[in-house]
C-alpha cells in the first residue's frame, strides 16, 4: 500500500489515481477548487433552474433525493430558498433502528424548509434474505438499500414529470474514484460499484425473482433520457464541514450526546441508523482504509488537521468497528456474534494484512 504524500489516503481505494508526485487526485481536485469560477457556475445553475422553474404549475418542479443528513439540509436550502424552486423530497428508509437524531432530522428537514418527503420503506423480509446473501458471499449487505437509493429518486422523477432531479456531491470527483470526470450531469450514477457490481442472475434464486426486484431497476434508456440528475457540487464549493455547521444552525442534530462511534471521528456523518454502518466499514477488511481514514483525508485538505494529526486518528479508529453497530447488525440478521466475525476473517484482504500473535489482523503496510 502507498499514501498520498499529502492526506491519509491509500492507492487501494477503488479507481483512485495518484500523481508523479505521489498526491492523490481527491487532493488535486480540492486545490484545483480555488481555480474555478464559483460565481459563474452558480449562474449555470441559476440558468438550469429557470428551464424548469414551475414547468407543472403550481406542482413540484424538482426532486431531491435525501437521507435527512448534513447535506440533505443544505440541498434543500439551495434549491428551495435560494433558487426559488418547489422541490419534493424524496428518500429511502434502511427499516434499521433510528437512532434519536436520525428520526429528528429527517423530520426537521421536511418542517424547517416547508417541504414534502416520498419515503419507500423496502420490503423487510426481502431486504433481510438479500442482506444475508450479499454480505456472506460479497462483503456488500446492505446492497439492496444502496441500489434502491440510487434507483428509486429516477423512477420518482419520471412518475412526478420532475426532470430536475438533484444530488449532493459527485463522489468520485470529490473523494477519488473510476468515475471522477467533472461533470454536473448525475446520469452515470446508478452505474457506479456500490449500485451495480453484482449482476442480476447472481441475485435471483428460488426465493427472488425480477418481480422482488423492480425497484431496483434503473429507467430504460429512453425514459433516462428524459431527466436531467444534477450534482449541486458542481455548482457550488462542496465541503462536508461546511453543510454540517450550515445544518447545524437549521436544526440538524449530530451524535455528540446520543453515540461515541469508536471507528469514526466525526459525529455527524450517515447518523442515520448504527446497523447501516456496518457496511462502509467493510471497505477496511477489502481495502485497508474505512470511514476514520475519509475523513481524516477530507479534514487535511479542508486545513483543519495537520498530516501527522491525521494518521493517529486513522490509526486509533478506522479497524474499530463499533460494538452498537454490529449488535443492532446482527440482531437486524439473526447472526450470532461469532458467526458475524467468522463472516468477516473470510473478507481480510491477504494480499494487504497479516495476522498478529493475538490472531488481529493488521495491514502488512500500515501508514507512518
């Protein structure tokens, strides 16, 4: 494993790229922001925004796809007070335990800024069957849900004649990935890993058919077409830090007094449910990096942590999945706690960790 020479970022993240100079191209991007016009974007915006301004009278003439999070808030802000428009809400709700400031602010969201909310609450029994599947043979349980946030606001948009279908941040082009081109259209999306890495005749069995499925598909091609997704970052300077403090002041609630998370270090991101973030941890076993690690890279960039500050915060974090997570997981599941572990030594990435004397699983090449 290498780092990048400025963050804390390693070049096994998927479809990351680092430069001759060893720096990462999520750090590339974030310094590239001071170079671009943010006043003339924001008139791009403004230009799109009037193409579809009241397009069904007095209805809705965008959606946004929400979790209730930071950066839901600030979506909504932008478009419904800023730019004028008369949006619809739209989310997906993962059937987990809430913690306390997820079912806040998922209502705050909806109450502060005046807006209705469409939530699809998945089949429950599916979801399970589908989460045991995926996680035991791909390390991916909450597959079902992930897919389903991705298709469910296109179907959405083109049931309500909502062309306008805003997202929050490019995550490729923020953080570092395959599809990292700067663009403002969100069309490829639902074609990213998370959504679309397991094929479907792998997911259908006995107890599945396409029928169970419907929801995740995407639109057709010509339906597609037809929408015109957006990433709100490619108009405005995206900073996580930033949408929370902005939330913050419009009632958004973080786990400061609900929940210490021992492998994040920040209580404000995907606070949503604790079962949840099981699986963005899973991309430590794979990979050797999880969410301590994100946010460490985004808060050096952002100037609010010095390099070394960084690697002792992923150090003592990122391979300290939390006890609350994993028992809301399992009893989501029906797993015991040593058949959970025994699931995830099978998902230890052996080309990048060894085991210790203790039987822990360390990286070979842990950052220094």
């Amino acid at each position: 494993m290498k780092y990048c020479k400025r963050c804390v970022m390693p070049d096994t993240r998927p479809g990351i790229k680092f430069n001759e100079e060893g720096i990462c191209q999520a750090c590339i991007r974030h310094e590239n922001k001071n170079n671009i016009d943010w006043e003339k974007r924001f008139e791009e915006l403004k230009i799109l925004c009037n193409k579809y301004r009241g397009m069904n009278g007095d209805s809705y003439d965008c959606m946004i796809a929400v979790s209730g999070g930071k950066d839901s808030h600030f979506q909504v802000y932008m478009m419904k007070e800023v730019m004028g428009m008369n949006p619809l809400l739209v989310s997906v709700e993962d059937n987990f335990p809430m913690t306390e400031a997820g079912k806040h602010n998922i209502k705050n969201i909806s109450e502060e800024f005046g807006c209705d909310i469409i939530t699809i609450k998945p089949n429950i029994k599916l979801q399970k069957y589908l989460m045991r599947k995926t996680f035991e043979k791909y390390g991916k349980p909450t597959w079902y849900i992930d897919r389903l946030i991705y298709t469910y606001p296109l179907q959405m948009a083109i049931k309500f004649n909502t062309p306008l279908l805003v997202y929050g941040e490019n995550v490729s082009y923020e953080y570092g990935g395959i599809d990292d081109e700067e663009t403002y259209s969100a069309k490829n999306q639902v074609e990213n890993g998370v959504a679309s890495s397991i094929p479907w005749d792998e997911l259908i069995d006995e107890n599945i058919s396409m029928k169970e499925l419907s929801l995740c598909k995407a639109p057709k091609k010509e339906e597609l077409e037809k929408l015109d997704p957006i990433y709100l970052s490619y108009f405005v300077k995206w900073n996580s830090r930033y949408n929370y403090e902005f939330a913050k002041k419009r009632g958004f609630r973080d786990l400061e007094h609900e929940w210490r998370r021992s492998h994040h270090i920040e209580d404000y991101d995907q606070v949503d449910s604790r079962a949840y973030l099981v699986h963005p941890w899973l991309k430590y076993p794979k990979f050797g990096h999880a969410f301590a690690t994100d946010y460490a890279s985004r808060y050096v960039r952002y100037g609010l942590l010095t390099r070394e500050e960084a690697i002792e915060l992923v150090k003592k974090h990122d391979h300290n999945l939390d006890s609350l997570a994993v028992r809301d997981f399992i009893e989501f599941l029906g797993y015991s706690e040593k058949e959970f572990w025994d699931i995830i030594d099978t998902l230890y990435n052996k080309d990048i960790f060894k085991k210790d004397e203790f039987g822990r699983w360390i990286l070979k090449n842990a950052i220094e």
